[in-house]
C-alpha cells in the first residue's frame, strides 16, 4: 500500500537539524563510485549517522568557503541513496538531468524558507518536476501520469490552507512509491556513509 504524507511526520519531529533544508535523491542503475565518478566528486572521509553528516556538511562548507557540497550516499536495493544537509544538486535540471543518463534518478528538496521541488526523471528525460506545496503547477512528459497518487498521499490540491502541511513528507511518500525504498529512522541514524564533495559553483 502507497504510504501518504503522514507516514513521513516523524522526518521533521526526529530529524529537525536536517529537516529544515535537504535535498534527498535516489538513483536506480549507477552506484555510489559510479556517481561519484559522474558527479566528479572528490572522496571524503566515511560518517556515521545523518547528524554526524549534517555536522559534517557545515564543517565543509566553512572550510571550501561555499565551493563545494558535501553529498552523504549509501546503496539501498538497487538505489544508491545520495542526502544533501542544505544542498540542492539534486533537483537542479542542468546537472540532475545529465548525470541521470541510463538511470531512474528521483530527487526531492526542500530550504529553510519553505522552497520545495520534486524531480523525477529516467534517463536525461524530465518526467515530473513540481514544488510539493504547490502540486497544481507540474511540468514534465506527461506531467500528470502520478496525479491519481499525489491526491492520494497528502499533496494538497485546494484553494484552502490543510490544517496541518504535509507538503514535505508526501514528497518522502511519493518517492517510496517510484522507488520502492523508505527511508526510515534507522536507516538514518545507523547507516555508515561514503561521502564525497561536489563543486557547486
């Protein structure tokens, strides 16, 4: 069964050091030293826990002066997950769209103004692109294949304020719907992962 919005609460409760500014991608058919290579990365020493990331990142960028993002990445299944603490490669479309040659690429972002997007594409080719709190407005080829799903898990269509926005979590919900992978608290928390830096500008 799909998962909605809902089931994703707990990122912001647990995880508030990340939650105000991430970007979260999953790319099925490249792995992590394959992306590395792609994203021209340069290898960073291994970290242990999404707070010890977010810790990380900060250092990093202080140290390159904003030169250079630090991307935390560990393979789930047949996905190599890549997680951004303030970061934003994932949904850019002229480097996402490149580096997604031959493979699934499903990304999604969200700063600490509010500012969102959601990215699907498969092989360079945009099939979804949208600000989760604004899921009317989408773009891609056919913009509307996942509408059906995105009204089931807690994107909100009308014109009314939800009582409760679950913008960001449905974009975790609908992410595990492309992709088959949760992201859960364990995986999180325990994971050891491979970290390399990518120049941002």
């Amino acid at each position: 069964m799909t998962k909605s919005g809902a089931d994703y609460a707990w990122f912001e409760d647990d995880f508030p050091d990340i939650a105000e500014a991430y970007c979260f991608t999953l790319v099925r058919g490249l792995s992590p030293a394959e992306l590395m290579s792609r994203l021209e990365g340069r290898p960073e020493a291994p970290v242990q826990g999404i707070a010890a990331v977010v810790d990380a990142t900060f250092a990093q960028y202080d140290l390159e002066e904003g030169d250079r993002q630090l991307v935390a990445m560990t393979t789930v299944g047949s996905w190599t997950l890549l997680i951004e603490p303030n970061g934003y490669f994932g949904v850019t479309e002229e480097r996402a769209l490149p580096a997604s040659a031959g493979a699934s690429w499903v990304s999604h972002f969200v700063n600490i103004n509010g500012v969102g997007t959601f990215l699907w594409a498969e092989d360079q080719v945009l099939r979804l692109c949208f600000d989760p709190m604004f899921p009317e407005d989408r773009w891609g080829a056919p913009p509307d294949e996942l509408l059906d799903v995105m009204q089931r898990i807690d994107f909100h269509f009308d014109d009314d304020d939800p009582e409760t926005d679950l913008s960001s979590p449905a974009a975790f919900a609908l992410a595990e719907h492309l992709t088959g992978v949760a992201i859960t608290p364990a995986l999180l928390q325990d994971t050891t992962f491979t970290c390399t830096t990518i120049r941002i500008r």
